[in-house]
C-alpha cells in the first residue's frame, strides 16, 4: 500500500506530495506522485515529517543530534 503525503521543508516554500522509499545517510529518498524519485536532506524538511521518519524507520534521528 502506497503511503503518500505532503512533505514541507522548515519555510514551508517547499511542498511535495511522496511516498517516502527510505531513509539513509541524512537523505530521504521520496518517490513524486509523477513517478520522479527524489533525494532530499532530512535536516531542511519540516519537525513533522522528521518526526513521520522517525516513527517509520525507527531511527532516532533527533537523538543522534
């Protein structure tokens, strides 16, 4: 089941409707609705989603700060 949402980095300029493929090395990896997969830093996106990676990765990644 395909899990897309809306991820918006901390201005909240950038928005993109994604499913989130996986979480390595600091880097989301999200796939678009339009099929284009993207790279984008964990660290310039918005508290929620970090929070929506965290609890879908298990990855403590605020801890780790």
């Amino acid at each position: 089941s395909t899990r897309v949402r809306t991820w918006t980095d901390r201005s909240g300029a950038f928005k993109v409707d994604a499913e989130l493929l996986s979480y390595y090395d600091g880097k989301l990896r999200l796939h678009k609705t339009n099929g284009v997969k993207i790279d984008v830093p964990l660290e310039k996106m918005s508290m929620e989603d970090i929070r929506y990676v965290e609890a879908h990765t298990k990855h403590d990644i605020l801890k780790n700060k």
